[in-house]
C-alpha cells in the first residue's frame, strides 16, 4: 500500500490540448493498463475536442463544469457528477465559466499503445452552447464573504501583485492584519497551521487572518502570481514575520 498525502498540484496542461489553464497529476503508476489522471480545470478553460480509442470516464471531485459530445448539447456536470464517453467518441470537457472543476479522468490503454487523438480547440460560441443568452453581459459572483477575527480600523488597504517563483516556499509566517488574495496565474498549496492544506489556481480567493501562522504557501511547479490585499490602519505598514517553530 503506498499513500500520497493530498493536495496534489500537478503540472501544467500541454496547450495543444487545452484552451485556458489546467492541471494534470497521474494517479495511476507508470506502465499500468488503466490510465488515470486528477485534472483541475480554470474557470472556463477546456479541453480541445478530442477522442479515445477505447473510451473515457469522468468523475467530478470538486466545482462544477461543462460537457459535450459531437452532436450533442452542452450539458452541465458537478461535484459527484460520472460521465462515461464511448469509444473513438468525439467530445470536450471542461470547467463552468466561473467556478474551477476537478474530475478524475479514466481510461484503458489498449494493447498497441494507441494514444488519445486531438482535434480542433472548442471556441467560444461552443462552448456556451452557441447561445447567446448564455452569455451574460455581467455576472456579478461572491466568492469569498469572510468575517474578520477581531473588529479593526481600516483606513486603507494596499494592494500587491506578488510573484512567487516555481517550487519555492514561502516558509511559515505571520501578518500584523488581514491579508486577502486572489490569483492571477500558476497555482500554490495554501494551509493555515492546524487545517486542511488547499491548492489554489487562478480564480481562487484566500484568506490569511491577522495573526494567524501560515504554515504553507508553496508555489507549484508553474510558480504562482497574485493580488494581496492588506487591511491597513491609518499609520500602520503591512508587515509579516517569520517565527521559529
């Protein structure tokens, strides 16, 4: 028995198969007959359309997203979600346009090695199902609605855009206030000491509490971008230590 402790990041998705950004970590070991992969989809990123030759499964583990097979009609899948397409059946897959998805992908290999085959990128009138009600000219979506830990002051907040660089970890630390976030590209695993580690992708939110250790923040192997939002009083500079355990 080998156990891999979650989250798994992944690596970045090849682009030739993928409009937007995704995720792939194998779940399956090397040379075995069944391949199986957890992909984490962007909002609105998709796969091309594409075919297998001995069929795929789908198993939605988190979020929610969008499938079609050739012929058929955008349908919606979510958390829970199985989907099962048919040999050398054409069709895409891929996250809603502003919630991220993640699904288990499943698939024999078949004897002679035959891969999977790509075809053209799904554009954006197919992807909405060539509706144009399905577009709405503004979405208005709380993603985050977070209370504070203590009631403050705030005259004014500061707002980063930070870069971390690939593989690298930030190291445990504490802010002198709250800090919010939101990425922009990459990915990281978040945990505040004492919870649930996280992986965030572009679209996700964070919240890092005034005083609370941070015990992760480690980019993944694209590295990660994001905004910083820093609750400030009227002569108070954002500042964050580094204690020792």
């Amino acid at each position: 028995m080998q156990i891999t402790r979650g989250p798994v990041g992944g690596t970045a998705a090849p682009a030739e198969w993928f409009t937007g950004e995704a995720w792939i970590a194998p779940v399956a070991e090397p040379g075995a007959r069944t391949q199986g992969d957890s992909v984490r989809f962007a909002p609105g990123s998709r796969t091309v359309w594409h075919r297998h030759p001995l069929g795929q499964v789908l198993v939605v583990t988190e979020g929610a997203g969008r499938v079609q097979r050739r012929g058929g009609p955008v349908e919606t899948i979510r958390a829970g979600d199985i989907v099962r397409i048919a040999p050398g059946e054409w069709h895409w897959h891929g996250a809603a346009p502003a919630v991220p998805m993640t699904h288990l992908a499943i698939e024999p290999i078949p004897d002679d090695g035959t891969s999977a085959e790509a075809g053209e990128p799904v554009g954006d009138s197919e992807y909405h199902g060539g509706l144009a009600e399905d577009v709405p000219q503004v979405t208005r979506t709380v993603v985050l609605d977070q209370p504070l830990s203590r009631p403050r002051s705030t005259h004014r907040v500061e707002v980063r855009r930070i870069t971390i660089a690939p593989g690298h970890a930030a190291g445990l630390h504490v802010h002198n206030g709250p800090v919010f976030g939101s990425i922009e590209t990459g990915s990281a695993v978040y945990q505040i000491e004492g919870e649930a580690a996280a992986v965030l992708g572009p679209g996700d939110v964070f919240h890092e509490p005034e005083g609370a250790r941070i015990a992760r923040f480690d980019a993944g192997e694209d590295g990660v971008t994001f905004l910083g939002y820093f609750l400030l009083a009227a002569d108070e500079a954002a500042e964050m230590e580094f204690p020792d355990r």
